[in-house]
C-alpha cells in the first residue's frame, strides 16, 4: 500500500515530498477532466490526487474496501496554490451566499409538464452537473438541497405528468440518507427516487471515506432511514455508526455524469429480450458496475 503523502514536521525531504505531490496533481488534473474536458469542482480534484497516490480502485471489486485519504486537504491545497498559472476545467470556488440551480428561462415554461428533476444534497455537485450540461441532455432541472421547498410551480408541473420522478443524489451519511425522506415529504403524492450514495455503493466503488465522531441518534434510529433505495444492511449499519461518510464527489467525474444521466433517463424502451434483460440488470443500483 503506498504510504502517506503527507509531510510531517522534523522530517527531511519535504521538497521531495512538495514535489511528488506536484506531478500527482498534474495527473489528477487530467485524468479528472477526462474524457472530452469535464469541468470538476475542487473536492472532486483532490480525491482524484488521492487515487493517483494510493490507487485501490484498481483492486478487485469483490473486495469491499473505503480507505482513508493518504494526503490530507491541506496538503493537496497547498499543491494548488504552487501551480503557475489556471487549472484546466477547475470551476472556480462558490461564495457560500451563491445560487446555481437551474431556472426556466421563461415564465410560462412553468405551464407544462416536468418529467423529472435532481435534487443533490451538495451545491457544488449541482453546479458541476449544471456546468457539465447535464440538464441540458437529461432534460432535467438541477437543484441543491438547500433550494428547497421547491417552487410550488415546479411541483405542480411534476403532477402533471404520469411517473414524473424526483431523483436525489446524495451523500454515503446519515445526513444523505435522510435527506430522501425529506424530499418525499415536500413533494407528496410524487415519486422520489434516491440515487445514492449508500455504504454499499461506497465499499464496491472503493470510494476515499472520512472518519468522524459516530452519528447521534445511530443510524438504525436515524429520521428518513426507509428513504434508503432498498433499505441497509446490518454491515451498512455498522460502517455509518462508526463515523463513516463518502461524499458523492469522490465518485470519479466522468463516471458520475454518465451514471447520473443514464439513471435520469430511465431505461431506453428498446424491444424486449432476455439479452435486453441482462443489460438492464447491470444499470441497477448506483454506479456499482464497471462501464469502461
């Protein structure tokens, strides 16, 4: 396993150390804006940096497994800030007051009906969806958590349409799985959806995890718990009570826009066979299969 990164005080080699955290940025850098320059947020940049230095995404999926950052935020951050000149497809930080959600250009598109709509627990995951078009090819308004209570206008266009869904994307925490019933409760008589993320998605994905202090009330107590996508096993459990969180902007960026908008769409309504059976069995769940 490749050790920690981060420099410690009385330690010799720290230039060193400056300087291997230099080139893992660099690569971080490219491979966070790959395929086809995807715009990332800061966070979603230091966890790539984090799998250019211990890079347990490549050990087998059955092995269930959310290690620890090996470098620490201010480490990577520090990095940053020694990079002459912009850093290609970083979106520049968001004032805390700021606003990005999408908005209809036009009044009366509030008229018509909504098929379905994101909410994210984090704002700059909707702000990176939102820079990366995404509601653009989903067709799909993009919200953050905190925008809520939802313009009745746009819950009433929801009604208006037979399996309109509301899709939350949200992080492996008890505050994020929470979050699913909350949405529920503001939107009643629609669908909502949890996209994830739940510890199982975080152990197969071997998503970076940071430790806290263990969640009060425990989580199997926790408010929203049923608004899990199928509930959570006692493992599950276990990992959120031990203080266990895995945001959703440690999922590499290319592969969290293409599974958000594959589960956005919905399954294509493609002629039905046992072949077209086993290709929908690998879109269930929440970015669990490798899809290279």
């Amino acid at each position: 396993m490749t050790a920690d990164w981060t420099p410690r005080p009385g330690v010799t080699g720290g230039s060193i150390r400056a300087r291997l955290l230099d080139r893992a940025l660099t690569t971080a850098i490219a491979r966070a804006g790959a395929p086809g320059r995807i715009r990332f947020t800061e966070r979603q940049l230091y966890y790539e940096m984090c799998r250019v230095l211990r890079p347990v995404h490549t050990v087998p999926r059955r092995v269930p497994l959310t290690p620890a950052p090996p470098v620490r935020y201010e480490r990577f951050e520090e990095a940053l800030c020694r990079r002459d000149g912009e850093t290609p497809g970083l979106l520049a930080p968001l004032p805390a007051s700021a606003s990005t959600p999408y908005r209809p250009g036009e009044p009366d598109l509030y008229d018509y009906g909504l098929p379905r709509l994101l909410v994210c627990q984090s704002r700059s995951v909707a702000r990176m969806l939102l820079a990366n078009d995404l509601h653009l090819e989903a067709a799909c308004p993009v919200f953050a958590a905190d925008d809520s209570p939802l313009d009745p206008r746009l819950v009433a266009g929801l009604g208006r349409v037979d399996g309109a869904t509301v899709h939350v994307l949200h992080d492996a925490s008890t505050a994020g799985i929470a979050l699913t019933a909350r949405v529920r409760a503001e939107v009643p008589g629609i669908r909502v959806a949890s996209m994830g993320l739940v510890p199982r998605h975080a152990t197969a994905l071997h998503l970076i995890s940071q430790r806290g202090p263990a969640p009060t009330p425990l989580p199997a107590t926790a408010p929203g718990l049923a608004g899990a996508p199928s509930g959570l096993e006692p493992r599950e459990l276990e990992w959120l009570a031990g203080g266990r969180t895995a945001e959703v902007e440690s999922v590499p960026p290319a592969r969290l826009l293409r599974t958000v908008l594959r589960m956005v769409r919905g399954p294509r309504t493609s002629g039905s066979s046992v072949w077209t059976g086993l290709r929908e069995l690998r879109t269930a769940g929440f970015m669990t299969w490798p899809s290279n």
